[in-house]
C-alpha cells in the first residue's frame, strides 16, 4: 500500500513538471570551444535526466563490484555458521538422548565449525561427562570459568562432579561461589543450604533459607521449623536452655503440628521446673497431630504416682483428639500396665477402625499374645500383613522410612523433608523402625 501510494506521488510529480515544460517552450543554446549548441528545454532536460539515470548504474554496477568479495566471504561464514548450530543443536539432542558416539562427534564438528567457546565448551564437557570420562569434563568446566557469561556454567559443571565424588569442601566452595553469581537461583540456594545442613552450619543454612525464600507457605514454614530445631538442639548441647526454649518455641509457632519440636521443647521445660507449661506444650500438639512420642513426655511433665493415674492423665490427652487412632492407642498402652483389659481391647478395637494399618494390628497381636490367646494372635498378625503401613518419618524427596526424624535426610539428604505420615508404595519397616508406640511387654499378668 505504502509502496502504490509512493509511485502515484512520484507519477504525479513528473507529470506535473513535464506538463509545466510543455507549457513555456523554450531553446537552451550552450556555447563551447567554438562551437554552438542549441537545443528544446525538454530535449536538455531528458538529456540531463538519462545521464543521471546512467551514472546511477554504472555507480551501482561499481559497488557491486567492489563488495563482492566480501559478500561472497561473509556467505561462506553464515554458512559455516548455521552448520556449526545444527551440528550443537543435534549434539545437544545426542545428549538428552544418551547417544554418546553421536554427541561427541557434533561436539568436535561444532568446535570446528563455530568462533562460539561458550556454547562448544559447553556440549564438549556434557559429551565428556555422557562418555564418563569426568577428567575431561573437568577440563572444559575449568575453562568455562576464566569467561564471565560461562563462568556459572563452569562453576555449576564443577559442583554436579564434586557432589558426585562426596568432595563436601569443594563443592561447599564452589557452590558459594555459585550463590555470588545467581544469588536468586533456586537450583544454588537448594544446593547451598543442602550443604550447609549436612556439615552442621545450622545458622548459616537459616540464613539462606530466609535469603532465598519468598513469602509464607505451609512447605516453607515446615522447613524454617526443621532448621530452628537443629538450632534449638545446638543451643541445648551447650547448655543455653533459655536460648534451645526460645528457638523451639518459635519452631514450634511456625509449624504447631510437628512433634519434634513439641517434644525437644517439652524437654527444656521440663529441665527448667516448667512442666505446667511443658504439659500445655504437648496438648497443644496432640490437639493438631497426635504422635506416639509425645505420651512419655507428658507422663514426664505430668507426673503422678500409680499406673492407673498415669492412664487417667493419658485419658485426658486422648480426649483432646478423640478420633485419632494414636489417642486410643496410647490410652490402650496405659490400659495394658494397668491391667485394664476389658478398657485395653476396646482402644485397641476402636484404633483398628480408625485406622486398620500394620501397626495397630500389630500392637493388637502383642496384646492377645501376651493374654495366651495364641489363635487370635495369628489372625491379627495375618490381617498386619495385608494392612496398610501406619505412619512413620517419611521423606518426601525419595520415599525412604526412617526410625527417628532427622533434619536432613540419612538416604538422599534432603533438607527437612521428614514428616510423619503413612509412606505410599513402599516397602514397611518394622513397628519399632516406623516410630510407632513403645512395644508393649513380652510377658503380661493375666486378669
């Protein structure tokens, strides 16, 4: 459109001078070297207007000609060029496939082909590390270190090998390293406060955590918890239980269902004369997420003489959440040393339906083992072996069960991905193993 509308100017234009040339006729003489020219205004006009018209050519015609050597050697690198991406881009794709041979190749051909270090180092070292041969990846990584916009890659690179080969000091300096240069990279911040929660650095990994983290989330608020108790627990072993109590308690105010920091929080009230409040700490779990750990200690922060008072104190707990089968189950330990049978099969009953896993049926087979009921013993242990795992810690990263909760997890060392809950497609572990409640007696009194 742009274009017809400026040929219709451009006619519009010349007609208009021609019309104006047909208008005033007139003759142009030129007098040189003795000679006389005379000539129409319109034949002198078009004169000057052809000889214009050819000095743009042969002007054209002489850039043409003077560029073409360099046009021709700028083609020859545009087409080295895209041959040498083709040749990444397919060594690339060799390596998300696994195709070692393939990878390789494309990797020295776009080394030949490309004046791009970063990207053919790049594909060099991840066809080196596809081969295993590590060396050389190492030395591609290092190179890519001495060029800012590769340095992070090289930095990265170098990381991945030494976590590979459990060099903590050397990756813990180039992951710092790492966090310099892309301090808002998840990937770095993961991997920073993985390391710095393996070696111990328990302020240091708060720190990074706060430094990387945005906003509130219930994951987040689990994970500060986590990190608050290993602090809590820094400060207790060096004997500052007002400072262990407080970080406990703030752990204890970001995630009010997590047992451990209930219990090691109890523990410092207790150590301290507080076990009224200890007892409040524990019942305000339990009011959340009862866990068989935190019965011990409240019969510690509730002490009493006897075992039937004790199993009326834990009467007390369990009614603070009545349809968790934790409650009964605890209620029926202390039924049991209290020779309550009647009272002890009833909890048992009702956690069963609660919840019908291993654990329970468990607990339930001990008990008609140790009343002599050897038949029922095999059918509650037949129905343990076709139930449901109970809950155990779990870790959300890789699904391994642990006995007792941990910080960082004893299997992939994830940080505080231990939570107590029923593992799903998992192989059981032992009740003892799964942290369910104390075992109970191998020989009980009959009634």
């Amino acid at each position: 459109m742009i274009r017809l509308i400026r040929f219709v100017i451009v006619v519009a234009i010349l007609t208009a001078l021609a019309v104006a040339v047909a208008e005033r006729p007139g003759t142009a003489a030129i007098d040189w070297l003795g000679y006389r020219l005379e000539t129409p205004i319109w034949i002198l006009l078009f004169g000057l207007a052809l000889l214009a018209l050819i000095a743009g050519i042969i002007a054209r015609l002489w850039y043409v000609i003077g560029t073409l050597p360099g046009r021709m050697r700028e083609a020859r690198v545009t087409r080295r060029r895209r041959r040498g991406y083709v040749a990444l881009t397919q060594g690339l794709v060799a390596v998300a496939a696994g195709d070692v041979g393939e990878a390789e190749r494309n990797a020295k051909k776009a080394e030949g082909l490309l004046d791009d270090p970063p990207l053919t180092m790049l594909l060099s070292a991840q066809a080196a590390q596809l081969g295993g041969d590590e060396r050389a990846a190492e030395v591609f990584f290092t190179a890519m270190l001495g060029r800012a916009e590769t340095e992070f890659l090289g930095v990265r690179g170098l990381l991945i090998q030494a976590m590979k080969r459990k060099d903590r000091d050397g990756a813990m300096r180039l992951v710092r390293r790492a966090y310099r240069l892309r301090p808002k990279s998840e990937w770095v911040a993961e991997n920073l406060l993985s390391l710095q929660a393996q070696a111990g650095q328990w302020v240091d990994a708060e720190v990074t955590f706060r430094d990387s983290t945005s906003g509130h989330t219930p994951e987040g608020a689990r994970r500060h918890a986590a990190l608050l108790v290993m602090r809590g627990r820094e400060a207790e072993a060096a004997g500052e239980l007002r400072q262990a109590g407080r970080l406990f308690a703030k752990a204890q105010r970001l995630d009010p269902g997590f047992a451990r920091a209930a219990i090691d929080r109890a523990h410092v009230l207790i150590a301290n004369g507080r076990k009224q409040k200890a007892a409040r700490v524990v019942e305000a779990t339990w009011r959340i997420a009862p866990h068989p750990d935190l019965v011990d200690v409240y019969v510690d922060a509730v002490p009493t003489e006897g075992k039937l008072n004790r199993l009326r104190i834990i009467e007390r707990l369990a009614a603070l959440h009545s349809d968790h089968a934790d409650s009964h189950l605890a209620v029926a330990r202390m039924a049991i040393a209290a020779e309550f049978w009647r009272e002890a099969e009833a909890r048992l009953e009702t956690a069963a339906r609660l919840e019908p896993s291993e654990r329970v049926f468990r607990m339930w087979a001990a008990f008609e083992e140790a009343r002599g009921d050897t038949a029922r013993a095999q059918d509650l242990h037949a129905r343990a072996d076709a139930a449901r795992s109970g809950p155990a810690w779990t870790c959300r990263g890789c699904g391994d069960i642990q006995a007792e909760w941990a910080a960082v997890c004893g299997h992939c060392e994830s940080v505080a991905s231990l939570v107590w809950e029923a593992p799903t497609g998992l192989p059981r572990l032992a009740p003892s193993a799964a942290g369910a409640a104390t075992p109970l007696p191998v020989t009980l009194p009959h009634p």
